[in-house]
C-alpha cells in the first residue's frame, strides 16, 4: 500500500469517525460510547460500504428504479444498522433513526471534507 492510499484512508476513518459521534449528539436513537468505538463503526461502515453495500443495491434495483433512486435513503439506512448490529459501543434504535444518521453522517462527511 503507497503511503498516500495509508493517508487518505486514515484520513477518511478519521473524518467518517468524527461525523459519526456528531450526528451520536443529534439524532435520538443513535447512541455511541465514544470516539474509539466511532472509530471501529468507521471502518466497519467502509467495509459495509464497500461490500454490502453494492450487493444490496443491484438486488433492489427494481424497487429503486420505481421509487427514483429513494429507495437508495432505505438502504443506507440498513447500513447503518449492519453497522450498528456489527460493533459494540454503536447502537441504532430503529430504521428511522438509522436513515436520518446516514443522512447526517453524510452531510457531515461533506463539510468535513471540503475542510480538508
């Protein structure tokens, strides 16, 4: 691994962490013990990303083609709560909450990134 690819994903660990214990703060239902454990849920929401993710994505695409790609909010949502289900300190009350987090988690990212 070139030292650059090591950089930018610790970089991106970093900023999905951060923006997974803000959004701990502001959505209820979504709770977090701390920054260690938005670290794990990080790397485990890149993975999900990575892997599941796609796979989850081509298996509804009928139902996201007919609700104009809003299915998409769903399936993030599901995500998050793989990656709740998947580490512990992270814990996601409901599919709601988990779609509202993704959302967040996003927006969050964003800014953070267009920071960096």
């Amino acid at each position: 691994m070139k030292s650059e690819t090591k950089e930018g994903f610790l970089t991106r660990t970093l900023i999905n962490a951060v923006s997974i214990y803000i959004t701990a703060g502001i959505v209820k239902g979504v709770n977090i013990s701390g920054f260690g454990a938005a670290i794990v849920a990080s790397v485990v929401l890149g993975f999900v990303n990575a892997v599941i993710s796609p796979i989850l994505k081509f298996l509804s695409l009928p139902i996201n083609i007919l609700t104009l790609g809003l299915f998409t909010f769903i399936i993030n949502g599901v995500s998050v709560l793989i990656v709740s289900a998947a580490t512990s300190g992270f814990y996601v009350s409901n599919l709601g909450s988990a779609i509202i987090a993704s959302i967040i988690i996003s927006i969050i990212s964003s800014i953070i990134s267009f920071f960096i």
